[in-house]
C-alpha cells in the first residue's frame, strides 16, 4: 500500500462499501491528484471516487449523468467538491500542470480521469 501526501485510499471507497478504494484505485492516478494539491495549495474534498458497476448503474437510474463506461469503475477518476470560482481555478490550474487531460467542470464539483481508452486534451461541463 502506497502512501500519498494528502490522499488515503478510504476517501475513493465506494458508496456502496468500504475497502474498494485500496483495491481498485491507481496508485499513479492518485500521486497525480495528490502532486496538484501540492500546487493548488488548497484541500482536494473526493466525493466521487472508485465506482462498482452496480453503484454507477443505480446513479444512472436516479437519473445523475453518469457514465455507462465510466472511468470512476477503472480507478482512474475522481470528482473533487468545488465551493467557489476561486477554488475551481486554483484546482483546474493544478489538474493541467499535473497533466490531466481530461477534465469536467460542474458549478460544485470538478471531474479528472486519466482514461486513455477515451478522448484526450478534453474539457466539458455539466
């Protein structure tokens, strides 16, 4: 198990159980979010980590934009909670230095992933 600065696996567990974050997360992917909190300067809140298949099912049926081929069920994406347009630049900024690629931005959370099965050098809202 890999130590990070600022990251623990629990807090990219799945909602629907406790101990998926350590088994199913990228270490290099977290180094990355964790080496932009560094250069943010500011706390990185995860509320969207690893997914199951089935956790990411039901948030589609509940009718939240989720993925079908989500990158949150590879290990490879976070969604970071967002309190103001300050804070969403300052970790925007990180998140290109860093080298993601492909980023979504919603008033109240930002999403990274380094999913290279999909389109690259991408930014979308929601």
């Amino acid at each position: 198990m890999k130590e990070f600065k600022y990251f623990t696996y629990t807090e990219f567990d799945c909602k629907s159980g406790l101990g998926q974050g350590e088994i199913f997360m990228k270490d290099a992917f977290i180094q990355m979010l964790d080496d932009a909190r560094t250069i943010a300067n500011t706390p990185f809140v995860i509320t969207s980590g690893y997914r199951t298949p089935e956790y990411n099912k039901q948030l589609i049926e509940k009718g939240y934009k989720a993925s079908e081929d989500s990158s949150h069920c590879k290990g490879v994406a976070a969604d970071i909670k967002v309190k103001d347009s300050h804070t969403r630049f300052k970790i925007l900024q990180a998140l290109i230095m860093v080298g993601f690629k492909r980023i979504g931005v919603a008033k109240d959370f930002i999403h990274c992933d380094l999913d290279f099965s999909k389109h690259q050098n991408i930014i979308w809202t929601y």
